[in-house]
C-alpha cells in the first residue's frame, strides 16, 4: 500500500468513526451544530472514495495516449471534491436555518461538547497526515482532501463555541454556530473548486514563481536572452517551456549542455 492509499484510507475510517459518534452526540447532547458537522464528516467521507479513485488513476505513468501522465485525473479529482464540500455547506446552512425557527429550547449536554473536542484533535491530525503526505507525493487530490480535514476541525470549534454559548444560557448560538459551520465549508470548497479550474484550464504559473524562474536563467552564464515562457500545473508538477538563446558560434553540443544545465537549474528549484 502506498503512503497515498494510507492515507486516504486511515482518513475514511477516521471520518467515519467521527461522523457516527457526532451524530449520537449531536442527538443525545441536543446539539443541532454538531449534527451539522456530522455532515460534515460524512460528506469528507465520501470524497475520501472521490480521491481514492483519483489518486490511483492520477499516479499511473505515462503511456502511448498519456505521454504527460495521468495527473489531470488528480486536478478532476480535487475540484470535484471542491464542488462536493459547496454543496455539503449549503445544505448544513439551510437546515440550521430551519432549526432557529423549530428551537426545542433543550441546552446541549456534556456529551456534545466531549464529541466536538475529539473531532477538533482528530481532524487536525489528519490534516497534518494528509497534507505532509500530499506535499511529499505532490497529490492535488491529497491536498485538497487535507484541507477539507482542516476545514472539519475548523467547524468543529465553531460547533464547540455554539454548544457551550448554549449552555450559558444563549440557545440561539448551538445553531448560529451550525449557521457559520457551514458558511467555512462553502469558502473551503469554493478555494479548492478555484484553484482545480486554474489547473484544469492550464494557467500559468504565479507571479512570484515566473520571477523566479527568470531569476534562474539570467543567472546562467550562457544563456544570452530567452522567450516564449510558457507554463502550467498537471497533477501537482509544474510544466515550464521556455526557448533560449545562446552564443551562435557554440557548437550544437555545447547549446545542449546549456539547454540541460537550465533544465536541471528548474527542476532543482521547483
């Protein structure tokens, strides 16, 4: 099993284990904004199957039809992921509106507030798991997926601040916080939808990295003048084409050394 597929699955488990002991919190504790993260939870575990998928198709190497790999199906995967948390978001916005207008008036109990802290620690440790993971494996899916953890442990103190503000006497903040809940999921989702249509639509790489990459290759001796700096991001790798310009006189030997030195220079910065 590769650190990828780990990752993901200890992910699923863990989502699913949550999601179960949120919404038996949720219900017991009298909790609507820990029934809001419960879904939450469920939906990361359904995008944990989304990214399963993907990551696999999107580490095949390269072939005949697919001579840049398959590291699109990553991208795919990462914006559907992202398309999937906006829906969950709204759909949890909704239903705590629904809930501020039927408030049962019960104060959530202790049980609420124990499964909304283990759902903070939990979620945070998968984000720092996936995201290490998805950084050393350069997984847009992975990396989406980390955030959508980040993003469960966020909601999760939004949840733990409502449950609590409840208990002092405040019943309109358990689903307030439920409200705002699922406000980050929709801003989550959207980020993670944004950057996988950049991709997918070839953009070209950030100021800041086009800076450097002229910063490399004026600093190469050699090379007189360059253009046609053309670049974009497939599956988490950057694909940079650039035409240089040496010395006419340099033998086509010599113009290769330079074309290679150049190669090597961008491959060891990014």
């Amino acid at each position: 099993m590769t650190p990828g597929i780990k990752v993901i699955v200890v992910g699923a488990i863990a989502n699913l284990l949550l999601s179960i002991f949120k919404f038996i919190g949720g219900i017991l504790g009298n909790s609507v904004a820990l029934v809001a993260d419960a879904i939450h939870s469920l939906s990361d575990l359904m995008t944990d199957v989304i990214v399963l998928f993907t990551h696999r198709i999107g580490q095949m190497p390269q072939d005949e039809d697919h001579p840049y790999g398959h590291g699109r199906a990553e991208t795919i995967g990462a914006t559907v992921i992202g398309l999937f948390i906006i829906a969950t978001g709204i759909g949890v916005i909704y239903e705590t509106w629904q809930a501020l207008g039927e408030s049962s008036g019960k104060t959530p109990g202790w049980l609420a507030v124990i499964a909304a802290t283990l759902s903070i620690i939990i979620n945070e440790g998968l984000f720092h798991y996936t995201r290490r993971v998805g950084e050393a494996t350069q997984s847009p899916s992975l990396l989406a997926n980390a955030w959508h953890h980040r993003s469960d442990a966020i909601s999760s103190i939004a949840a733990l601040i409502g449950i609590i503000g409840a208990g002092q006497g405040f019943p309109f903040m358990d689903p307030l916080a439920g409200a705002v809940v699922g406000v980050m999921i929709v801003k989550v989702g959207i980020d993670i939808t944004r950057e996988g249509v950049r991709d997918l639509m070839d953009t070209a790489l950030s100021e800041e990295h086009i800076k450097k990459i002229h910063s490399i290759l004026t600093e190469i001796p050699e090379v007189i003048h360059f253009h046609d700096l053309r670049s974009r991001v497939i599956g988490g790798e950057f694909l940079i084409d650039v035409h240089i310009i040496v010395d006419p006189e340099m033998t086509v030997t010599e113009g290769h050394r330079v074309a290679e030195i150049a190669r090597r220079s961008l491959i060891k910065a990014f």
